[in-house]
C-alpha cells in the first residue's frame, strides 16, 4: 500500500515556476503528506505555503507520481496545477526556493517523474489560455 501525498506545480502570472531544492539537494515541486482530517487539494495548498510562503490557487490537476522515497516507503503524489504569487519564503530545512524560467526548471529538475509533470503542467495551461475567447 502506498503512503498517499499531494503537491503543486505553481505558476506565476509571469511563466515562471515554483521548485524548492529539498534536504538532498535536489530541485523538485514542494509536496508533502496528507494531515488527519486533510483532502488531496488543502494538503497540496498547505505544503505549497508552508514550503514556499506562497499562497497558490488550483487551477487544475495533473496526473499522479509513484516513487519509493529513501526508506523504502511508497509514495503515491497526487499533484495539482497552481497559479500563485509573492516573495518566497524558504522553509527550515530546506536549501533553496524561487520562481525559475521553465527553461531554467527543465534543466535543473532531478527526476524524470518531475519533467514529465512540467510539460503536462505548460500544456494544459497552453489549451486553457487558447480556449479563452
């Protein structure tokens, strides 16, 4: 059975998205456990800011990651599409935080798992702004 986490892929009005470079060193979206009493969207909202400082507003979903973390413990991360704004406020314990160019965030991204959520992240937001009127 797998431990059950949310997470968010924020992106600024600018284009810009939110990683966080985590206890290992590694550039990743900010995620996080499920708290008692907690649904899938107010955890990944909670990590986001409590992560970041950022406030995001969900503006879709996106598909799912599995992965084993270092102990062993499966993880399944139900990941959600943000917009959000504000200066970034790092969270203790981690080594890093900010808005990167998705070009920059391609790059710089440690897991496979991570850039295949980008492009899915930039292409949804490609097919909502083309279906504005």
């Amino acid at each position: 059975m797998s431990v059950l986490g949310a997470g968010g892929v924020v992106i600024s009005s600018e284009g810009q998205v939110l990683l966080i470079r985590d206890r290992q060193g590694f550039w990743v979206f900010p995620k996080g456990h499920l708290d008692q009493g907690e649904n899938l969207q107010q955890t990944a909202l909670r990590e986001v800011e409590e992560e970041t400082g950022i406030q995001g507003k969900i503006i879709g979903q996106l598909s799912p990651t599995h992965y084993s973390n270092n102990k062993g413990v499966a993880r399944e991360i139900h990941w959600f599409l943000m917009r959000g704004e504000g200066e970034v406020r790092l969270e203790r314990g981690l080594n890093g935080a900010g808005f990167f160019p998705l070009e920059e965030a391609r790059r710089i991204l440690a897991f496979p798992d991570d850039l295949a959520l980008l492009d899915e992240a930039t292409q949804a937001l490609r097919k909502a702004h083309s279906a504005k009127p």
